[in-house]
C-alpha cells in the first residue's frame, strides 16, 4: 500500500461509512474509530479537528475488515501485514493465498488478544456460549464471539442474559440441519454441491428472518 497524493480528495467519516458498507454492513463510526486507536488507519484533521479520510485510508480499511472477516486473523497480525505492505512487500491476490493456519489460542491468549476481563471470560466460558477445543484452546468462532459479546457487554448485559441466543441459535439449526439431511438423500457430487448452496441460501435467509423479527419487535415496544 503506497499512500495517495496530498492533492486527493478527503472524505468525511459518514463517507467512508457509506463506502464500507456495501461490503461491510455491521461496521460502525465506532468500529472506525476503534481501528484507528489500534494504529490501523491515521486520517488526517482539519483545523478543527474533524477526521477525513483518503481513498488510500478507504482502502486500508477494506483491506482490515476484509482479513478480520473472511480469515478471523486477530489485529495484530494484521497490523503486521499492512505494516509490510507500507514497507513495500508486495501482496498476493486472495484467490492464491495458502490458506490461513486455524487460529488456536490460550486463555491467556484469548484475554490479550480481546481485552476482556478474566472474570468475564470465565463468565462467557461457563455461558455455553463458546466451544472451547481439546486441551482449553479457543478458535477463531470463539475469537469472534468473545469480541461480539466484549461490545455487548457495555450494554450492561451478561453472558448469562444472552444464553436465550444459544437457545434460539440451536433450534434454527435444527431446522437448517433437516433441511440439509432432506437435500442429501443422493449422494453423488452434484446433489450434495446443490445442497449445500440451499443450505447457505437458507442460512442466510434464517439470518434475515432473525434480525427482521428483532428489528420489527423492537420498532414495536419504542412506538407504544
């Protein structure tokens, strides 16, 4: 990654949220802020102090959102990969990367990696919010969660307030499981790649039907 010419346009932070979300629909002004706290991205300040962002910020964010998302890598590692990118190393196209070793982490691991407290961790362990592997690893679906419940958190809710989620989660994928036994009764190749396109469709659509409900629900009990 070179940075831009002075001479490009700057953009403002509701900008550049408009831009990332087309790809990045959960990411927030918050979320922003917090990457560049973490020394990911450094727009620069009008006399008023007021960030703007180049095109070349843009698409360092792109490149951190698209690494968290589709490879689960923690900051720091990506920190180190943009690092290298600004020293000149030249980056390979994802469709030829090796696949990313699977993140496996210690709970001391998992605790600096995510800031969360000790207390809360074991809070969210004993939750059966998480799956913790053989020898008290974490995974990268832990990383995710622990962080997810980390923002949650400062909502004043508990692990033990979100178990309702687990609950729920569990019976869709019930749902998505007989769905998927139905689609694989034939065994040959072609009927099982079918299949498990149906079963991402149906995914997805489980994931809007869940947030549609919620949205809905609470667009109710905010109007009465």
């Amino acid at each position: 990654m070179t940075s831009p010419a002075s001479s490009e346009a700057r953009l403002s932070i509701g900008d550049v949220l408009a831009s990332l979300r087309l790809d990045f629909p959960d990411v927030t002004v918050s979320k922003i802020r917090f990457l560049e706290a973490q020394g990911l991205v450094d727009p620069s300040r009008t006399p008023a102090g007021y960030r703007k962002y180049s095109l070349f910020d843009i698409e360092r964010l792109r490149f951190v959102l698209t690494a968290q998302r589709d490879q689960y890598l923690p900051l720091k590692v990506i920190k180190n990969q943009v690092d290298a990118l600004d020293a000149g190393a030249v980056p390979t196209e994802p469709s030829t990367r090796s696949p990313a070793p699977p993140i496996r982490l210690t709970r001391e691991q998992m605790l600096a990696e995510t800031g969360m407290g000790a207390a809360a961790l074991d809070a969210l362990d004993d939750s059966g919010l998480l799956h913790r592997r053989r020898g008290g690893q974490y995974d990268a679906d832990d990383l995710m969660l622990v962080r997810l419940v980390g923002r949650i958190e400062k909502f004043g809710l508990e692990p033990r307030h979100l178990r309702a989620f687990k609950g729920a989660a569990d019976r869709e994928l019930g749902l998505l499981q007989q769905a998927v036994r139905t689609g694989t009764r034939n065994r040959d190749a072609a009927e099982t790649a079918r299949a498990r396109a149906e079963a991402d469709e149906l995914l997805e659509l489980f994931l809007e039907l869940h947030a549609a409900l919620l949205r809905t629900g609470a667009r109710r009990e905010m109007t009465t």
